[in-house]
C-alpha cells in the first residue's frame, strides 16, 4: 500500500431542514431505547450505549455519508507503504472534562488497554497492535506487527473511545465507576444518570469546536413502554427518538404529523441486519442439515413485509448488499422459502414427526431492541411449527438476555441484530471466527462454529497488504458461510429516527446515529 495521507474538512452534512443561522439555547428531549448497561463503549459497543455516550466521548476520527474518514481528535494521519505504521496527528488544546490536558498517551493508553484488550471488536482488530509510540503530545504512531487495514475504520467514538488515561490506568476498566458517568473531550458533560428515568448531559463550555454545541443539554429519557414514546413525541414532550424506537405501525400516522420527521440517514457505518443464530452444542442444530431445513422454513420475504413493514430488504449472504464492495451471491448458497423441502430435509436428517406432529421442541430469545422483535420471533415460531417444530419464545430485559445467550450458551436458536459496519471485518466475521469465541462477550460467536477452512479465509481477510485481496476473500468466506450456516441473515434493516421539526442541524454521516449531536439546535 502506498504512502496515503489524509487530511479532511470538519464539516457535516446538514440535512437540508430550511435553515441557514442555527439557534442557541435549549434542552433537547430524547429518548434512549432500551435503557443503556453503561456509558463505555470502549468495552460494551452495544448502540444504545453508543446513542449517549458519543455525546461525552470522542474518537480520533468519524466517518461522513459516503463512508470516507473524516477528522476528530486526529487531523492528519498517515498508512505506511508497508501498511504497518499508522501515524496521527493530534489536535491541540483539547481537554478533558475535569480540565486535564488531552495528550498522545490517552491515545496510548486507550489503544493497548482498552481497544485492544476489553473491546468486544477491538481485541480482534487491533490484535497485532504491538505498540503506539508518543514521540510527543500531539504525536501517537501506532506500529502493528501484520497489515491492519480495517483499523482506519473504526476509530470514531462509537467503536475506539479515548478514555482518560489519568482517570483509567491502574483500574478494572470493566468496573471503573466513570463507566457510569464518563469524562470526555465531547461536546457535551455528563450530568446525571436516574436509573429507569433518565440521562442528562450539559453542554461543555470549554468544547474544541469553537461556538459548539449549541444546545444547553440534552435529557435522554427512558421509556419502556412503546405507546408512552409514541404519545409523548406527538405531544411535543420529547424530540428525538432514534433507532426504530417507535411501533412501525404508528409510522405512517406519525409521517403524516406537521410537527413531526421520519428520516432514515445515520445508519450506513452499521450497515445492521437481523439474524438467526444457532446454538450448535445441540444435538439437532449441529446438523447442518437440520440448519438448512430451517432455514427454507424462514419465510423472509413475509417477515419482511409483515413483520419489519417493508422496511428493509430479505438477507441473501452473510454480509449486507448495501456493502456493495465486498457483497456477492455467485456461488452462494441461497435458501428461499420452501416448507415441503424443509420437511424432506428434516425427515432425512433423522427427525421425523411424532404422533402429535412434532420433530422436536426448542427455544428462543431475542434481543429486547423494541417491540417488533418479539413480533419477528413469533412470525418465526409460527413458521417453524409449520415443518414439525415446536418453538417457545422467551422474552426478557437486554441484560438477562446478553447473559443468557453470551455468557452461559442456554439457548437453542436467538435472533438479533448485528452491524457488520463498513467494513465486515469489523463486525461480520466475529460470528463465524473460532478465535472469535469469548464467554461473556456479546455479539461474538455464540454458536460455538469452529471451522479451519474459513478460519483460513478470515486469515487471509484480516492480513491482506491490498483492499483488492482483501475483497475476493471475503466473497470466499460468504460461500462458506452460507453453506455451513451457523447463523442465518434474515432481514436488512432500514433504520429510522422520528424527530419534532423544530430540531434542525441532524447529520446525515454514516455514523451520525451514534455520534454526537453538536451540531443540533432548536428552531422555533
């Protein structure tokens, strides 16, 4: 790879909302669904987190709508020829909440401490990450031991916080109590954290980006009952809600309000899709056959329509087709709706109906996100009772089910959401990685997959000097995937935020749902 040196324009992009002078003052109301775990993303990317977090901590970069990088607290940075330095400069008079000065060994620390070691995706990218050196405060030269091209897509707040080192070194960072009310460099401080209520974060008057945020604050408020969101924005009590976090079917009502936007950009870094996962310890779902039969027993095109409202596409492989780079179906096994070819299967695979028509029982969870998740389990119970299978649905809160499903495997098959995020090695390849497999972390393997074949392929994927190899692996590794299929793609999301159309200044970068909002102000 040659010499590359980057070095771009703040600016966002601004939707067009008809106003050019933004205003000063004011709260903003938003809401947070479900309720965050912590305030760290550095050790927990789940979104929620993200949604407020990324208002206090800040990345070295962040990435616009065309999914380019762009500075954050990095201005410059520069990739070796032999793609194993990657060098930044660092932007100056920063400081952090309590007054610190920000310097290159919070980089430092940041990257070998936390990224590297507590990160669900970090520890995998970062993993030949053999030092970062600070020849001076405003200087951090990151020195891997094997080509890492991935890294530079992933270094915005969301997926690599810089934390303070001042306050962090020499803790547990999984239970340093700043986890709960962080010190940043952003925009705005963290305030205070009511348990079940709210979150509330003040402006930083002392923030780097001169003249913002221009909000007061925000308040993200917690509210668990889907109805009581969608009455509160069509009251005017609250003015942001982001990721889907109203009913879709009080979505064609709340498009047609004069007070109120549906707006869709934001969500491109993530690039999320819904999946099946299988629990292979199992004794039937081990049986690749069994997987597949379940798979032609997923009406896609009808959980799309019925359940998602159209919004979004059926999956075909196991990376999104919006990552058109890396995205393929030649030779990819495909598995369409076929209920009599899910029967023979099952039939073959040593599983025939019982007296009663039942093959046998299983559960599953699925991520508590919003209410359509419980929907889209029971479309898919109703579908598998179809071919023989009985399927019970067990709900619980984001907490029980992370620690059910990642922590102690007593799962048949979960659904949830994954980000493969702009480049699918960063979340598209930890679910099929044997290496990948970490008790107690989420959205990693949780099937128990260990295949050395496509370990070969993510190898190659993970290693590659060249985008251009890079990319022909990964159409290696969806043919894999698709075959052996310990997870099924289902549906590809096309999130959505519902705002008042009194805010104005909402960013439509790529990232912009789990970014800061400083550019947001309040129109009349």
């Amino acid at each position: 790879m040659s010499l590359a040196s980057f070095a771009q324009t703040a600016s966002s992009h601004a939707l067009a909302d008809g106003a050019s002078s933004p205003l000063r003052g004011g709260v903003l109301r938003a809401v947070v669904q479900p309720e965050p775990v912590t305030l760290n993303p550095g050790y927990n990317n789940s979104y929620v987190n993200g949604v407020v977090a990324t208002n206090v901590l800040e990345g070295l970069l962040s990435y616009d709508r065309n999914h380019q990088a762009k500075p954050g607290l990095a201005t410059r940075w520069q990739v070796s020829p032999d793609a194993l330095t990657l060098r930044f400069d660092l932007r100056q008079g920063v400081t952090w909440h309590d007054g610190k000065p920000f310097t290159s060994a919070d980089v430092r620390y940041s990257a070998l401490e936390v990224w590297k070691k507590v990160h669900p995706i970090g520890r995998n990218i970062f993993a030949d990450l053999e030092d970062v050196q600070t020849p001076d405060d405003h200087t951090a030269v990151f020195r891997f031991k094997r080509p890492s091209l991935v890294v530079l897509n992933f270094l915005n707040a969301q997926g690599s916080p810089v934390l303070p080192r001042h306050l962090y070194e020499g803790t547990d960072v999984l239970n340093n109590p700043l986890n709960l009310k962080p010190v940043g460099t952003g925009p705005f401080r963290f305030k205070e954290w009511r348990p079940g209520q709210s979150i509330e974060l003040v402006r930083n008057d002392s923030y780097w980006d001169a003249g913002k945020p221009y909000l007061d604050g925000i308040v993200f408020r917690i509210i668990p009952d889907a109805a009581a969101r969608v009455a509160a924005l069509e009251a005017g009590e609250v003015d942001y809600v982001p990721w889907d976090s109203v009913p879709l079917a009080d979505l064609e009502r709340l498009r047609a309000s004069p007070a109120l936007r549906v707006e869709y950009q934001g969500y491109t870094w993530q690039s999320n899709y819904l999946v099946l996962e299988f629990n292979l310890r199992h004794e039937a779902l081990s049986k690749p056959e069994v997987r597949h039969a379940i798979a032609h027993a997923i009406d896609r095109p009808g959980l799309t329509k019925t359940v998602w409202y159209g919004l979004g596409t059926p999956s075909t492989s196991a990376i999104p087709s919006t990552l058109k780079p890396f995205y393929t179906t030649q030779d990819v096994p495909q598995y369409p709706f076929d209920p009599a070819l899910a029967n023979r299967l099952l039939d073959q695979a040593g599983y025939p109906r019982k007296a009663d028509g039942v093959r046998f029982a299983i559960h599953i969870d699925y991520a508590p996100f919003n209410q359509n998740f419980g929907r889209h389990a029971e479309y898919i119970k109703q579908n598998l009772k179809r071919v023989g299978i009985q399927v019970e649905v067990r709900n619980q809160d984001l907490a029980s089910y992370l620690k059910r499903v990642y922590t102690d495997y007593d799962f048949d098959i979960h659904t949830t959401r994954w980000a493969p995020y702009i480049d699918p090695q960063l979340g598209g390849l930890r679910q099929f990685w044997s290496q990948a497999i970490s008790k107690g972390t989420p959205w990693q393997n949780a099937s128990g997959y260990a295949n050395p074949e496509i370990d070969a392929v993510i190898e190659k994927i993970r290693y590659a000097p060249a985008q251009a190899q890079r990319q022909a692996a990964f159409k290696d590794f969806q043919r894999i995937a698709q075959r052996d299929l310990p997870a099924m793609a289902l549906y590809e999301e096309k999130n959505f935020t519902v705002r008042n159309q009194r805010v104005r200044g909402l960013s439509d970068d790529a990232d912009a749902s789990q970014a800061a909002l400083k550019n947001v102000w309040l129109g009349k």
